[in-house]
C-alpha cells in the first residue's frame, strides 16, 4: 500500500502526467471559483453598513482576501524553495516562479484597496506604520524575485538563488502577521482568526469568508495554469536550443565534407 502510494505522488510529479491533470481539473476549478466569486460579490452587496465606517467597510471584503493570500502566496513559494533546495522535486521551481506574478498581483491590490479604505477612516492614503510597511517590502520583495529569474539565463541557478531569498524572505510573514500585536498601528488587532472566536457579525463574517474561499480557488487556478505555461515554455526553450545546436553541429562538419569531397575528386 506504502509503495503504491509513493508511486503516486512520483508519478504526479512527472511533468507530463502533471499537464494531463491539470488539463482535466483547471475547466472544474475554473467554474467553481466563477460561482463563489458571484455568491461572494452578491452577498457582500447585500451586507449592511457599518455603524461607523458606512458603506466603505464592504472595501473589507475585496482587501482582506487579497491581504491573507499575500503572505499564503508567499508561504507557498517558500515551501516550493524546500522542495528546490532539499527535496529537489522536478515541479518546485516551476511552482515558485509561477506563483510569484500571481502573489504580486494579490499583494497590489492589497495595498491599493487598503488605500481607498483609508483614506476617508485614517484621513490620509497613506502612513508609514508597521503593518503597511511590512506589506510594501513584501510586495518589493515579490518584484526582486521576479526580476532575479529574469536577470539570470540559467534556470537552475535562478532556481537555486531564488529559493534562497524566498527563505529569507519569509521572515517578513510573521511580522506582517504580528505587526499590530507588537506596534502601535493605525490597523485594528485580528478579528477573524483569534483565539476568543471572530468579533465580526455574521453578516460580515459570512461574505468575507466566501470571498476569501473564492480568493483562494482563484489562485489555485491561475497557479496551475501558469505551472503549465512555465513547463511549456521550458520545453519549447529546450527544444530551440537543440535545434541550434544541430544546426551549429552541421555547420561545423560542412567544410570538413567538402573538403573530404574535393580530395577524392582530385584523385
């Protein structure tokens, strides 16, 4: 049973087999993360407004979910370096460099929705406290990363040296996470995942976690298409650069045939 087992996640972890799966789960996903994204969105229209922030509060359900997938993006990515750096499993890199566009993308519109919240609760788009700054360099972090692959030709090498900033770079989670707990921030403490249970109302709380589900199958989706479209793109690399070498291989071997030809004309 053991064996079969591993045999399976072995097997799930060949390039090829990994495509033929994707290409079967991506139309389901894709689907699924359409209808909770209506339910969510219809939902949190329906939500009432706050007592003291008004209509604005709903900001809440589109910042919060991109603000939690911000840093999972990011442990995502740090597990993937494990996977490069001591497991040296074949799909690793690829999951890394894939989710880091997406992580960024979730990480903007964190900050752009959180400074649209508030401007008109905290009076300013802007403050340099603990919690916002700690999500810039996140999101700096996000660009440094993608830039590194881009900057270097060899991918292993560009594996390897982004896996190790990505490790580094998870120190910044738990101060992301912990900021408002350990500084005095113009963010309030957490209100959702906390040991007394959430202070939010179901009419808030409800909407919020569909959004957040739908979020996540967002992400899940594009992660795997865009884990398709790395491998692709490798192969298609890999097999230009075959083809280039043929070429340079048989034009190097042209002048040695002529030059072989026209000796045994001359004879």
């Amino acid at each position: 049973m053991i064996n079969q087992k591993t045999m399976t996640l072995i097997d799930l972890a060949n390039p090829t087999r990994f495509l033929a799966l994707t290409a079967r789960l991506l139309p389901w996903l894709a689907g699924a993360t359409v209808i909770l994204l209506a339910i969510g969105l219809y939902q949190s229209a329906l939500a009432p407004d706050d007592y003291q922030q008004g209509a604005t509060v709903k900001i809440m359900f589109i910042h919060v979910p991109n603000a939690w997938l911000s840093m999972f993006v990011w442990g995502v990515m740090s597990i993937a370096s494990l996977g490069t750096l001591v497991w040296r499993h074949p799909l690793a890199d690829v999951a890394a460099k894939a989710a880091a566009p997406i992580g960024a993308s979730f990480t903007f519109l964190a900050l752009l929705t959180g400074s649209l919240w508030g401007r008109p609760m905290w009076g300013t788009y802007w403050e340099w406290d603990a919690r916002l700054t700690s999500v810039l360099i996140l999101f700096l972090m996000y660009l440094g990363l993608m830039a590194l692959w881009r900057a270097v030709d060899d991918p292993s090498r560009a594996a390897r040296a982004a896996a190790v900033l990505t490790l580094v770079g998870a120190i910044n989670l738990p101060i992301i996470k912990f900021s408002v707990d350990w500084w005095n921030t113009l963010h309030q403490p957490a209100s959702v995942m906390r040991m007394g249970g959430s202070t939010l109302d179901k009419s808030f709380l409800v909407p919020l976690l569909v959004m957040a589900v739908a979020f996540t199958l967002l992400f899940v989706t594009l992660h795997l298409a865009a884990m398709r479209n790395e491998i692709l793109r490798r192969r298609v690399r890999s097999l230009q650069m075959m083809q280039a070498s043929r070429i340079a291989f048989s034009n190097e071997l042209s002048p040695g045939s002529r030059e072989e030809n026209a000796s045994k004309g001359a004879a």
